[in-house]
C-alpha cells in the first residue's frame, strides 16, 4: 500500500517532496494529470470529474490515502467527493480509503488556530486588519475559500486574492526565469494597486508557484513573511497517519511518478527543484482517456 499524491501536474511535487521528508519510510504514488493541466480555467465540473479519475487510478495502483497537492482540486473538488463519492467507493473496495487536501493545514498556518475554531462575532470595530494575498489560480480565487475560511476564525484578517491566469501553467511548461520573474512582478503589483498598498502577508496558494518561490520572494517587500504550504501540509499528514493507523502507506520507501501526458523525463526547472532527474511513467491508456 502506499500515499498517492494528486496534482494536474508537476506542482505537487513541492508538497511530495516535503511528504517523503516527513515520512521518509512511506511508499508514494505521485501522479501528474499532465493530460488536462492545467485546472485553474476548468469549469467546476470538470475539475470535480477529472479529480475524481485520478483519485480512482491512485487507489487502483495501491494507494490507501489520497493527498490532492493542488489548490484548485482542494478548493472547488474535495468537498464534493468527500460527500458523494468517496463512501461509495470504500463500499466497492472494502477497504480503508480516504481523500484530504491541502487548504485546511493552509489555513491553520495562516490564523494560527485550528480548523475547529470559530470566531464569535461581537461586531467591535477593529482598529488594524493584518492583510493577507493570496497567489492562486483562477478558479481558486473563484471559490473565495481563503477569504470565506479564514474570515471564519479571524476578523482581524482581510484576505484579497490574486488570481494569476497562466503562470501554472507557465511553470509547468519550464518557462524562462525573466518570463516567469515579469509575470509574478505583474500579479504582485496588481494585487498592490487593488489593496492600496503591498500584503502584510502571502500565501502562494498553487503548488506549482512553490517552484518559483523564489520569485515571489523578489517582487515582494523584503521581509514580507510567505505562508509556504509544503510543511504545513507535510506536518498536518504525517500526524494525520500516526492517528489513523487504519491507512496502510507502506514502509519500504518507494517511489513512484505517473503522468496522464507524455512520460520521460521533466523540465529543467522542476529537476532543479527535485535536486535530480525525474522519469514520470505513463498511466494504463484506459486511465487517461
């Protein structure tokens, strides 16, 4: 048995990466939906639809737990499959299964309180919002689920997403470092003209935009604290497993990448990122129709 780790391509990798640092004795399946990436301009539906197959080609090859590494599949998916699908699918399986995503340790970063919380709201004037930018896809910033969740336990917090069409999918395809440095810079200072000013805090909420982290790191103010994603999540699963011990996730350290596009080897910039070269192997034909 083992961990699968969903992404609509090579983003999740930054989340893989610090889920192996967490549980290096863990068997992964990483699988990149590299056929239909990226998500960020998909529809709900198709988001929900194509989450649901890659869900369905982890637990076929083995994995017990399901980690969706990407934003857009977390915010507009999770929840959908959670509540229609999933029980189902345990049934035909008879065996543990389950799907978690990546938003909720996010927002736990964020506030710094647990997803339980809720503010009581006693309508008191608050005298200093702390605002926080969120980095995201399209579809993402179109669920509002970082301004509707975070608003949930903190209203000291004013939440204004960025959406930023076409830089995942820039990265996926190993753009240049100027090309991808002018279109974060065009995003960061979008999001300060519509604020007023630059974001007390940032969330780069798409995995993909953890590769170029970097980046971000330059076009905003020096200082600037960045929410990065991989260890809040990696944190949140490895305690997650250690409570339900029913997941098998395997012990021998295995490695496995899958793609639902053309196999072989990756780009410049995410072997960069992974410190080595990375083979992606294809699916089963029937898997990425």
């Amino acid at each position: 048995m083992a961990m699968g780790v969903f992404d609509s391509g090579v983003g999740g990798l930054s989340i893989h990466h610090a889920l192996v640092s967490r549980l290096p004795q863990a068997d992964f399946i990483y699988l990149a939906d590299q056929k239909h990436t990226p998500y960020g301009d998909r529809s709900g539906e198709e988001i929900v639809e194509l989450t649901k197959q890659g869900c369905e080609t982890l637990f076929e090859a083995g994995a017990s737990l399901v980690v969706l590494a990407c934003n857009t599949a977390s915010a507009v998916a999770l929840r959908r499959l959670q509540q229609t699908w999933l029980s189902g699918f345990r049934k035909t399986y008879k065996r543990p299964v389950n799907v978690l995503g990546i938003i909720v340790p996010t927002i736990e970063a964020a506030t710094g309180l647990p997803w339980e919380h809720e503010a009581e709201r006693r309508g008191e004037k608050i005298e200093k919002l702390d605002i926080v930018g969120v980095f995201a896809t399209v579809a993402t910033a179109r669920s509002r689920v970082y301004e509707i969740e975070i608003d949930k336990r903190r209203q000291d917090i004013a939440v204004f997403t960025e959406a930023c069409s076409g830089l995942a999918d820039m990265i996926e395809k190993g753009a240049d470092r100027d090309s991808l440095s002018a279109k974060i810079k065009g995003h960061v200072e979008s999001l300060r003209i519509r604020v007023g000013r630059y974001p007390d805090r940032a969330i780069l909420g798409c995995t993909h935009y953890e590769l170029v982290a970097d980046l971000f790191r330059e076009h905003l103010p020096a200082g600037t604290p960045i929410i990065h994603q991989p260890p809040s999540v990696a944190k949140a699963m490895g305690d997650y497993v250690e409570r339900h011990t029913q997941y098998d996730i395997g012990s021998s350290g295995a490695r496995t990448f899958l793609t639902t596009g053309t196999p072989g080897s990756q780009s410049g910039l995410i072997e960069a990122f992974w410190g080595s070269p990375l083979t992606f192997n294809a699916v089963s034909s029937d898997k990425a129709a």
